[in-house]
C-alpha cells in the first residue's frame, strides 16, 4: 500500500475517532460477509481479558444500522468494555426471517467466544444489549434454545453473561410485538415465553409513552425473571417514547440518563468500569 495513503489514513483516523478501530467478519452465508465493528478501551494491557459488550440494532428484524449504538459503544470502551456492533441479515436487505436474524446474532457470541483470547476478551463477562428487535435478539441469545447456524461451533455457548436491553420486544406472542410474523411459531422463539432458572442478570429500559411495548409487558417480565431467581432491574422514564435512548445532538437528556442507569448495572455486577481520556483509534 502506498506510503503516503497510509499516513494520510492514519491521520484521518485519528481526527475521526467514531469510525470502528477493526471490522471482523464472525459469520458467512453464501457470498454474504456479516461484520463485527470493534471499539476497543484506550492502553489496553497485553495478556490481560477484558469485558465485552454485543449490540443489536433495532429495527423490526426489517431494517436499520450498526451507527445506531455507535456512541454507546465508544463510551464503554472508554470504560474498559471492549465493544462490538454485530451485523444480522434483515428483511429488506436479505430477504430474510426474524429466525434467520437470531442464529446471526448467536452466531455473533459464539465467534467472540471462540477467539476470546485473540480478541483479549473475558468470556465469562460478555454483555448482550440492543433496542427495539434488538433487544429481542439480546434477550433470545439467552433464553431461545433453538435456532442455532448448523456451521456453528456449538461447543461454544452463545448465552451471555449480562443483558442491557432497550425497550426490547420480549413478547412475541398473540397480542405481542412480531406475531404476524412468527405466528405459533412464538413459543420456541419470545424470551417471555422462554424464561428459565438461571437467566443472566438483566436491566430494562423503557420509556413510559412507548406505542410498541407496554411498560406491563416488560413488568411481566421482570415478574418472571425474579420468580425463577434472576435478577432483573426495571427503569421506566416518564415521557420517553419508543426509541428514547438514541443519541441525539438535538436532545441528550434521556441518553445520557440511560448511560447512567447501565453504568450503574454493569459496576454492580463487577464488571470494571475505568476512567479513561478520550478514545483513540488503533492502528494495526
């Protein structure tokens, strides 16, 4: 490659610390590559496992973009979490199922799972988070026991050890998000319906003028998830409306609040949680 390029790159890089450090194939179907973007803590330690976060973007399994969790994934690597935005096959896209979406974003954890120590990834301290049918895909990480890719290597488990989820759909059922899609097949396929000892610790954030999810669902939810003895913290913010936690330059209020309330999640369950300066881009 050409010299020049190469430190004009790295110089762009450097001002445009959003752009993902690395982008790592974790899955192939045919002729299609899905991706990892990697945010990665500033001065990491060689030898040493950190934690990692996995997020879903929303968008009904139909559509939507890894950018949406862009800002949440530089601001736990500069909380010594690193992150990844995992690409899954969606409708307009792929032509693909809400099925398909959940083997991707199993396939997903079992890849970082696999090549922890490559990734210098504590395997035991991996995070599911998402929004909206993201979040569903976060929760069934940990709940749906079908629905693996037959090329996995399900040595592998693609449970994670920590659910963050944003007004996720979590109910697939008759009167649930996604039925009309997933029909009957709703009993092997909603984390509501699938909830057994054992479930990871889990927080919900939800805003209270939410037209999709019913603040009651997730109610219900967390109702279960305490009766098979897992944790599960509920935060309803009055106002807010599907998709409240986005980042917005417009309005940072519910983001922020958001960011604190996962903060909080995360330092209680022991994960490390550092003060860092601003994130800087590696350059392999």
């Amino acid at each position: 490659m050409n010299k020049q390029f190469i430190l004009l790159l790295m110089g762009f890089l450097v001002l445009e610390v959003t752009f993902a450090q690395e982008k790592l194939v974790f899955k192939n179907i045919d002729s299609l590559d899905l991706h990892l973007e990697v945010y990665r803590p500033e001065k990491m330690k060689k030898g040493k496992a950190y934690p990692a976060m996995v997020f879903y973007f929303g968008g009904g399994w139909v559509s939507g973009s890894t950018n949406q969790f862009k800002t949440q994934a530089i601001h736990y690597a500069e909380k010594g979490i690193i992150c990844f935005l995992a690409e899954y096959r969606v409708t307009k896209r792929n032509n693909s199922t809400p099925f398909q979406s959940l083997t991707d974003a199993k396939s997903a954890i079992r890849f970082i799972r696999k090549n922890a120590e490559d990734l210098q990834v504590d395997p035991t301290k991996i995070i599911a988070s998402g929004g909206s049918a993201g979040g569903h895909l976060a929760a069934a990480t940990a709940t749906i026991e079908g629905y693996n890719e037959p090329t996995d290597d399900l040595s592998y488990s693609c449970r994670p050890n920590a659910l963050v989820l944003f007004n996720p759909v979590i109910d697939n059922g008759p009167g649930g998000y996604g039925f009309d899609r997933v029909g009957m097949a709703y009993k092997s396929f909603s984390p509501l319906h699938n909830i057994v000892a054992g479930a990871p610790p889990t927080i919900i954030l939800i805003g209270d003028n939410d037209h999709l999810i019913p603040v009651t669902t997730v109610e219900y939810y967390q109702h279960i998830m305490e009766k098979v003895g897992s944790r599960c913290d509920l935060k309803v913010y009055e106002g807010g409306k599907h998709g409240f936690f986005n980042y917005s330059k417009k309005d940072k209020t519910f983001y922020k609040r958001t960011l604190k309330d996962t903060d909080d999640f995360l330092e209680s369950l022991g994960y490390t949680i550092i003060k860092s300066d601003r994130l800087k881009p590696i350059v392999e």
